[in-house]
C-alpha cells in the first residue's frame, strides 16, 4: 500500500489531493490518499461569509477564465458559477482624491485627464522605444519596465495601481518576468507591448471574463470537502516531517506519527520553508525570504438611498500619490448583481500591502474610520453601513520580487537532488498566484509524486 499525504487544505492542497486520489486511488485497497488542514475548515483564502443575507468575501471574490484544473475543481465542487455583469466593464483611478473613468483600450487611455500632454506624448512613443538588449543582465522590476517603455508618469498612474490590486505589492521591488510574464515575451517578440496587443486583437483572441460562485468564493472548497473520496482530516497540522530510509515520518499536532511514501506540501512558503528544513537547509532558507505583506479586506454593505450613490462600475484602484490609504475598491453588487441583496450596494475595499506596511499596525476600528471617511468623500456615503466586515492577513499574497524565478529554481532543484522520499511543492508562491494557477500546481504536484513513485 501506498500513502501520500497532502499538507495543507487550501485550493492547492484540495487540487493535488484530487489529482492524486485520481492517480494513486484507482486502487483503494492498495492506496491511499490523505488530506491534513490545520484550520477546521477547507479552503485556506477562500473564506465566504454570510452577514444578514448579504454575502461577504474576505480573501478573493472572482477569477478570471477559469484553467482546466480550475474548471475540474469547481465541476468536481458541484457549484454554479455566473459571469460578472456588463457593468464591470467600468473602472475608475483615483487620483488626488477625484475619480476618472478609465478604458483598457490604450488610446482611449491617453485621452484621459489623467496625464499631461508631455506624459501622453511619451506614452504614445512606446512603439518606438527598441526592446531591452539582450544583453541586460538580471531581472527587471515591474516598474523599471514600464517606465522605459512607457515613461515615468504612466507607469506611476497606471501600472502602479493595477500592480498593487493584482499583488498588494511594490512595483520598484516586483519581478517583471515573473509577475508579467506574457509582457516581457510580447516585448521580445513584438518589440512593443502596443503591437503585441495590437497582434493579440487581429487574432481576435477576447478580453477573458470574470467568474465566481453563486454562493460565495468558499462553496467550492465545501463542496469538494463532501465530494472527497478520500480522508480529509481538518483541525489537524503537520508539525514535522522526517525523512527515513524508504519513506517519510509525519508528526502530527495531535500527536500521532504516521509513516508516508509520499508527501505534497501545500502550505504558505514560510510553512513550507519550516517543514523543509531537516531536508534542505537552502531549499528553507530560499522559501523563507519571499515576503508576504499584510492586506486587510473591508466589506460594506449600505442600503437605502445611499445604496445608489456609488456609479455602477467594477470599482476604482488609487494612484500611489499620499492622498488616500486605499488600494482599491471593488463594487461587488454591481460586479455580481446576482448574488448581492437587491437594493443594497456591497464594496469591498482592500488596504496595507507592500507599500503601505504601517497599516498593518492599526486596529480594525481605526480602518474601518479611515475607509468610511474616504468613501464619504468619493461616494457621499455618509449614513452609516448597515453591515461592515474586516478581514486581516497577516500574510497575503507571495511578493514575486526581483530574483524570485532563481529563488525557486533553487528549491526545485535542492529537492530533485535530494535522496529524501518523494515530495512535491504546491502553492501560489510557485507558478502564479492566481487560483487558476495555483490549482494548477496542486495537480501538477500530485503528478509529479506520481511519476517519482510509480516511474
Ligand atoms: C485578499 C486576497 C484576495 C485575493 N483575490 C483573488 C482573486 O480575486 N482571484 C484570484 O484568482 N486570486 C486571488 N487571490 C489569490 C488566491 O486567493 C491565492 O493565491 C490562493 O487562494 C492560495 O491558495 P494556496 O492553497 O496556495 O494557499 P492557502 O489558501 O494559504 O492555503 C494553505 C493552507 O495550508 C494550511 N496549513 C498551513 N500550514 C499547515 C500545516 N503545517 N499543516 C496543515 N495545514 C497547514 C493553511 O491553514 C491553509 O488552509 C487573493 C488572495 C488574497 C489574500
């Protein structure tokens, strides 16, 4: 009999306990397939509550065109998922405290109040700045690169705000390739990100669109948690992992030590990084320098005549420039109308991140003043909430920063040299944070355990 053990119950631990029950647990009497999540409940970020009827997201709210993985999962979860609403073709930046519409469309883009003649005028040249010389050496920050091919102003106004709302991080310290891959080989291959777009549309290939669950970000972990034909066992963490002559010694919190011939570890990089160390001390010490800054998610939700203030869009992200403490907010009744209470407007709104670490030190009320000070500003929203949520991560999203790409690439190949039993990474810090990426990696890890085990 063969056990694999899967550390951790978020939605790439859930990906690769499925992918590996598919693979190894043909065979039930033979094999089996374990699933370990310290919380009491599945899900790791998806976390989905209910408040009065309202429902109310505290780690991620959508995603985009979902990957196969993804699309299995949320299949395999039986949950409905609708597309977001027309309305969230709509977005606004804030700047100095006022908002503007914004168009994705590049050249409606400049036509914008957003920058000055000369910005603009720059902006418009980036089809003429030649691409980077392959002789540059290293990395390139997120923001290095679209100051050069788009120049200073446009990279500060625009790619800034969108890179804290993907990443809640620091653009001078975010890893191009890493983070915007597709970018860096449109440049390469069109020498200009306006001819690789304008490439992508002859193609005809489409703006991919948002989903989410009917019933909340977390109905999909619930529901593969009951369609698990495997053990699942919640309240439950690893606390150490051994490596023996022909398989692994797992310490649980409960106290029990069970052997395993095979383990995916699918927990934040600081976790895994702890796990790891018996095996590789540089593997550990790679994994523990990727940062994860605190992000704090404020739900709201107004009612009454208040309930229209706010212009029916997908929501507004700020430009770095001292005037607001928000990262951006998103109008969840007007993105997903279908699952809001009619007649109430739902925002979400997040804070702190990589640029804004002092945050993380103010208590929830001190947020919540702050919040509801500025959307008093922008929105008129001065009545009270009738329901207001903050969820805190003291640690959010993995930080790709400069060198990431190198850092992983020493961890895989510390494990691939290693002699310890057959193990395999999964999570957002590897591959894309995205939760069809990190689904992808889930199934991806329980195939190569499968590989490593039965090849
Ligand atoms: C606020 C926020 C908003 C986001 N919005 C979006 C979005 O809209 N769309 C999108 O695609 N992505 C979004 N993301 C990113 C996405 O949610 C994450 O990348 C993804 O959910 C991470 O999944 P994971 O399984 O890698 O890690 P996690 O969800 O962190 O799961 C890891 C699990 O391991 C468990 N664990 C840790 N240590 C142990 C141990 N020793 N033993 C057992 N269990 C352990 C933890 O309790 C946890 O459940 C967002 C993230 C955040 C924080």
């Amino acid at each position: 009999m063969k056990r694999v053990v899967i550390i951790g119950g978020g939605i790439a631990g859930l990906s690769a306990a499925f992918r590996a029950h598919d693979l190894f647990g043909a065979d039930a009497e033979a094999n089996e397939v374990l699933l370990l999540e310290e919380r009491g409940e599945l899900g790791g970020k998806l976390r989905t509550e209910s408040n009065a009827g309202h429902l109310l997201e505290g780690g991620p709210n959508a995603f985009i065109d979902p990957g196969p993985e993804l699309a299995e999962l949320v299949a395999r979860a039986g949950v409905e998922v609708m597309p977001a609403d027309a309305a969230a073709k709509r977005r606004f930046l804030c700047k100095q405290g006022v908002l503007h519409e914004v168009q994705t469309n590049p050249i409606a883009l400049l036509k914008s109040g957003l920058l000055s003649a000369g910005a603009k005028l720059r902006a418009l040249a980036e089809p003429t700045i030649g691409k980077r010389s392959r002789d540059a050496n290293g990395d390139e920050s997120v923001e290095a690169f679209f100051t050069r091919r788009f120049g200073a102003k446009m990279s500060s106004v625009f790619a800034a705000p969108l890179v804290s709302g993907i990443y809640a991080g620091d653009p001078a310290r975010l890893s191009l390739s890493s983070c915007f891959p597709r970018l860096a080989v449109m440049e390469e291959e069109h020498g200009s990100i306006v001819k690789g777009m304008m490439a992508l549309r002859k193609e005809g290939v489409k703006v991919p669109t948002l989903h989410t669950p009917a019933e909340g970000m977390q109905s999909i972990p619930r529901g593969l948690g009951e369609a698990a034909a495997f053990e699942v066992r919640t309240g439950v963490a690893a606390r150490s992992i051994a490596p023996r002559e022909d398989a692994w010694e797992l310490t649980l919190s409960d106290g029990e030590v069970m052997a395993a011939d095979g383990l995916v570890i699918a927990t934040p990089a600081a976790e895994a990084a702890r796990l790891l160390e018996p095996v590789s001390e540089l593997a550990a010490a790679s994994l523990s320098k990727i940062p994860y800054p605190h992000l704090a998610v404020v739900s709201l939700v107004y009612v009454g005549e208040q309930a229209a203030h706010a212009p029916k869009a997908f929501g507004a992200l700020f430009v770095h420039d001292n005037s607001s403490d928000l990262l951006g907010v998103i109008h969840e009744s007007h993105v997903f109308p279908a699952r809001s209470s009619e007649g109430s407007l739902n925002l979400r709104v997040m804070l702190g991140g990589a640029t804004r670490p002092d945050l993380g030190g103010r208590s929830d009320e001190e947020l919540l003043k702050l919040v509801t000070e500025e959307l008093a500003s922008l929105h008129g929203l001065t009545s009270p909430p009738l329901i207001s949520q903050v969820t805190r991560w003291k640690e959010s999203i993995p930080q790709y920063n400069m060198g990431h790409a190198e850092g992983i690439e020493l961890v895989r190949s510390e494990l691939r040299e290693s002699t310890a039993p057959p193990l395999a990474l999964a999570g957002n810090y590897l591959s894309g944070i995205s939760l069809s990426d990190t689904t992808a990696s889930g199934a991806q890890a329980a195939e190569q355990l499968h590989g490593q085990l039965t090849g």
